[in-house]
C-alpha cells in the first residue's frame, strides 16, 4: 500500500487509463501483442493482469505479466522505483519468488511515460506474473504462519546483508507515512476518523508510541524493510494432492513499492498485523509468525519490548490511512477499507487484553517452538 514519497497518505496522482489505453502501451513500450488484460486492485498505482501472444522478449518467454502503472507522485522519483525493481530481481535470484522485469523496447527496465490527463508522467513496468492464491484466502495453520514469519526476516537478512546498489540511498524515505517510525505522522490525518471510540484508541497509540517506541528506534538492529508483506501481498500454492487438508508453500511476494530503511523488528510486527486480518484467533497468530522469525533473525529483549506497540503503530497507520485516502476516491473505498472491516476489532481487543497479556500469549507460543520444531 505505497503512498507517495512523503507524508501524503494520497494525493489525486492514480493513474487511470482504459484497457484499450493499457494494451497499446504495452505493444508500444514492450513490443508486446495483448491477448486478454483485466484490472487488478491496487491502492494507488494501476495495474493490470496481460496475456501476451506469440513470443515474449521478456523474462524466460513468460505469456502473463503485470503491467504496473505508477501514480504520478512516486514516479517522480526514478531512482527510488528503479532499485525497487533491482531489489525484486536480486531477490528472485537469490530464491525468493519475486517477479522480474520484462524489458521495454530499447533494453530498459522501465520506462517513463505520458499520463493520461494533463502533463502527468507515470513510471511503466511490465513484471513476470506470480501464480497463487493470497493469504488472506485460504485459512491459515501455524506453520505457514511460522513460514510467513521465517521468510520475512530471511528477505530482509538477504537484502540487509547482500544487496547492493548505487542508489540504495533512495531508501531512506524519512517522512514515508507507511514506515512504521512515523506513527506519529498519523496525527495530520487523524480527522477522518472523525469522532468517536475508534479515534481515541488511535490517539492512544499515537502517544504511547511517541513515548515507548520513538526514543529506542536507536537501539533497534537496521535493515531494507518490505513493508507491505500483507494477506494480499503474499501468494501461495497449495504442494498436496489433498483437497481436504491441503498444504501450502508460499509462491509469490508481491508489491515493493513500500520498501524502505527500517528494523528488523518493523518487518515481523507488519507481518503479524496482516496475519491477524483474517485468522479465527487472531491474538494467537502473533506468536507463530514471531517464532518463524526469531529462527532467522532473534529479536533483542528492547525489539520485543516494542512489538506490542508496533503492530497496534501499524493498525493505526491502515486504518487512518485507509479512511482519509477513502475520502479522496470514494469509488475505490470498498478495496481501500478492506483491513478496515476487521481491523478495528482487533486493535481494540488488543487494549481490552492489554499489553502485558498479549505479550504473554506471543512470547510463550513462541517458546514453544524452540523445544519442538513446527510441524
């Protein structure tokens, strides 16, 4: 759920092209022949999923891509949504299911072009498309929470310790609203809460995360941070034959447009948050995915201090975020509120527990891993 470079939750900067529009940009940027393409969802850039025919010049001879159409906002930072994409490439080849780029006519990896009103320009890539279901679709079981957790640290160890890139810089996105440092940020956006239960928890957040959490930033361990890895940014697979009682792999990670310089801690509290949206127990889920992750990256005693407070920070930032950027597009408000519809419920049955309880329910289902390996 990328939101501009700044503090801007959103401004009117979606791109909005046809079909028809999207089709001639990919025969004319990528050379490519449209069969098929339909919309996908997305926050606040446009894509789309494209069927090409006869042979592709793209990754391996792929048939099916995502045309991703930046919004105007983001795009004006090339260097920023350039070592994105060089980060998805390092990535795939180090392992990890991301997509790769598919090269436009005269060999680069995107490609700057004309908006669809005015003088605006958007940012155009054409990326492997990644098969799978989302999360959020299937019912999670402790382990693919707990493989959920072990590939967040795994992709952020891979990208703290490994990649490099001479724009790499671009990463550090100080006022990015979506970095879970700028908690506090969401005071500017507070109002479109307007005025009720729901905001005075948020306001709550706000300022135990300006107390707890903001002045032991420092002693947290750094690293490039996803950001977004959510129910609907992780793919997965089912690898049995059972109907019944299938088993999951993950197959695609989706979305880098949030990625930034951050802590590792940030990665696991952002996992645990989205893992809850749709769970039957969603305060047990914490400590499966928290167990996955301290089997790659063990969190410090101040980490985990912190972790009750940075997933309700995140919680706070969707759906703050979620409600103003709603007032902007309100004919996109039914994807916009999608965390919405459970989320507040979770956040507040997360104060009604209180942090010490659930805390106490994370840490010891964590611990129980370490005596027996996940099943």
């Amino acid at each position: 759920m990328s939101s501009g470079s700044d503090c801007r939750p959103q401004t009117l900067t979606k791109p909005a092209l046809s079909e028809k529009e999207a089709a001639e940009l990919v025969d004319r940027v990528f050379g490519l022949k449209v069969s098929w393409l339909r919309p996908l969802p997305s926050y606040d850039d446009q894509n789309f999923h494209v069927c090409v025919s006869g042979n592709s010049t793209g990754a391996e001879g792929a048939e099916e891509y995502v045309l991703k159409i930046t919004n105007s906002e983001d795009s004006r930072e090339p260097d920023l949504i350039h070592v994105q994409t060089q980060a998805m490439m390092f990535l795939s080849a180090e392992g990890f299911p991301a997509a790769t780029p598919c090269l436009t006519k005269d060999g680069s990896i995107m490609s700057l072009e004309s908006g669809d009103t005015g003088n605006k320009k958007h940012m155009v890539r054409l990326l492997t498309y990644l098969p799978g279901t989302p999360v959020a679709k299937i019912a999670t079981t402790p382990q693919m929470l707990y493989e959920i957790g072990e590939l967040a640290a795994s992709l952020d160890k891979a990208l703290a310790e490994r990649f490099h890139h001479p724009s790499v810089k671009s990463l550090h996105r100080g006022q990015f609203i979506w970095n879970l440092a700028n908690v506090p940020l969401l005071e500017q956006y507070i109002d479109a809460l307007g005025q009720n239960k729901y905001r005075a928890v948020v306001e709550q957040v706000i300022e135990q995360f300006k107390g707890k959490v903001t002045p032991k930033l420092s002693s947290f361990r750094a690293c490039i941070n996803h950001g977004d890895l959510n129910d609907h940014n992780i793919l997965v697979d089912s690898s049995s034959a059972s109907l019944e009682n299938p088993t999951y792999r993950v197959s695609g990670i989706l979305d880098f447009s949030d990625m930034s310089y951050g802590y590792y801690v940030f990665e696991v509290a952002i996992a645990i948050m989205y893992m809850m949206i749709e769970s039957p127990d969603p305060l047990g889920v914490g400590g499966h995915v928290l167990a996955g992750f301290e089997s790659v990256v063990p969190l410090t005693a101040e980490e985990r201090g912190a972790l009750f407070l940075l997933v309700s920070g995140r919680f706070a930032q969707s759906l703050v975020i979620a409600a103003h950027t709603a007032l902007l597009y309100p004919e996109n408000k039914e994807y916009l509120m999608i965390t919405a519809k459970t989320g507040w419920k979770h956040l507040m049955a997360m104060f009604e527990m209180g942090q010490e309880a659930v805390e106490k329910k994370w840490f010891e289902t964590a611990r129980a891993y370490t005596h027996c390996a996940p099943a």
